[in-house]
C-alpha cells in the first residue's frame, strides 16, 4: 500500500528516519519504490535528466510527463512532485491553479516548492484546497541566481532565526514535511527542533527526521565533482560504461547476436 503525506507526517521523531531519493524513470522508480518512503519527482532533473545548468529551465510539462511515469512505475512510496520555477511564485492562484494541474494529470500524493515565510500564503491556499505540500527551506536552488551562487545557509545567528522563523511558518501554514537543504548542522538540528512536522535534510544534520540524495548522485551516475554531501554509494558509471564497450566490441566482432539469440528458420 502507497504511504500517504499523513503517513509521513506522523513519522516525527521516529526511531528510523524517513528514507527519500529521487526518481524521474520508470526503471529507476521501480527499484528504488522497494526502498524509498518518498519519492521525489525533483526539477533536478532538468540537470541530471536535459544537461541544463540549473533547474531554471524546467516546465511543468515535463515535471507532470516523469511524474507519471514515476507513478506507474510504483507501489509503496509517496510520490512528490516538484513545483518548477515560476509557476508558484507570482501569488496564491497561481500556485493553485498549477498545483491543481499537477496533481490532476500525474495522480502524485504531494507537491513541493521552494522559499519559507514568503511562500506560507500559497502553501495555506494548496491545503485548504486538498493539496498537500512539502515544503523546502534553507538553500534554495531556484533562486541560486538571485543569490549569485550555491550559498550554504545558517552560518550566523541571525540566518538561523530566520531559518526557524521560514519553518514555523511552513508548518503552521499545513505542510506536512520540510526540506532542509545546503544548511549548517547545528542551524538544522535547531529547525528540527523547533517545528513537529518531519525535516527531510540533504546536505544538513543527522538529525533530521529523514535524508533526501539525487539518485543520480549517490549511484555514481553524475560527473565529478559531486557536492559535499553526497555519498556516492555505487559506480554505476563505470559499470554502463563497461557494459557499453563490451557490446560493441561482440557486434563488431561479429560475434553478437550469435545463435542462441536468433529465431530459427520459419518450416
């Protein structure tokens, strides 16, 4: 059975942190789906899915296109798809009307978009309308041109009080989790702290209630250099890359496909 929002928000300060990853593919999801409490359909993949240099690019279009398939690439996992840049930002209908789309042409069991206090008027109108959200504070990859760069948060007591202040007002505004990302440790824990629906950090504290990675990263599959925080848990690079040359050393041999492979002769 599916986990729904509920389900993930009763998981505050649970024994085992809830386990997040990305997916974009109906093969990747479908593995992963035997692991993940979420899923997130993330705009990262206009990165690690089109080669764009940032998530500037994505559209909803193809954020409702890979969270379809991630859905029926899936069982158990609460799906979460991204809100792309520039659909939310602009007012509370806006983020409504697109939210609505979201979830009416995917099916997904959440949505999620960036930005704290600020966005707490649009995250209000999404659940009074039956649309839950995950929201994402901390650093903020789609305003990373606005702030000149990938800039780690909570390095002064000032910016952790706004941080905890962007988290009370995401929670008490009905979401149900809370991305912390690119945010000092001891800031982390202290949002974590503060607030009693789940933190889901990447590249902030153990002691969040749940981790979120880019599977992408942690698979070996993305370039070098990888962020600090990424733990690369396989080399998958290398293993396509194996796979790749062996097969086209057995087709230019001629040695691919041999019989084994081959429909016998019509009688």
């Amino acid at each position: 059975m599916r986990k729904t929002p509920r389900d993930i928000q009763k998981r505050k300060n649970a024994p085992q942190p809830l386990v997040c990853m990305t997916a974009y593919t109906v093969n990747i999801a479908r593995i992963l789906d035997r692991h993940a409490d979420i899923l997130l359909v993330g705009d990262s993949l206009g990165m690690v899915i089109y080669g764009m240099e940032s998530t500037l690019g994505v559209t909803l279009d193809m954020m409702i296109a890979h969270g379809k398939a991630v859905m029926r690439a899936t069982q158990r996992a609460c799906i979460v798809v991204d809100m792309p840049y520039g659909t939310y930002e602009d007012s509370p209908a806006q983020a409504l009307k697109s939210a609505q789309y979201v979830m009416h042409e995917t099916g997904c069991d959440a949505v999620k978009l960036e930005g704290g206090a600020a966005m707490a008027p649009a995250i209000a109108l999404l659940v009074q309308n039956n649309i839950p959200v995950m929201a994402h504070i901390g650093l903020l990859p789609q305003s990373v041109e606005r702030e000149g760069g990938y800039k780690i948060k909570g390095k002064t007591e000032e910016d952790i009080q706004r941080l905890i202040a962007d988290a009370k007002a995401v929670e008490a505004a009905g979401a149900f989790s809370v991305v912390i990302e690119g945010t000092i440790e001891g800031a982390a824990t202290a949002i974590t702290d503060a607030i009693s629906i789940p933190t889901i950090g990447i590249g902030a504290s153990p002691q969040c209630d749940g981790q979120v990675l880019v599977s992408d990263d942690f698979l070996g599959l993305t370039p070098l250099p990888r962020a600090k925080f990424v733990k690369t848990y396989a080399d998958l690079e290398n293993v396509i890359d194996g796979a790749a040359a062996a097969f086209a050393t057995e087709i230019r041999a001629r040695q691919f496909p041999s019989t084994e492979f081959l429909y016998g002769a019509r009688k």
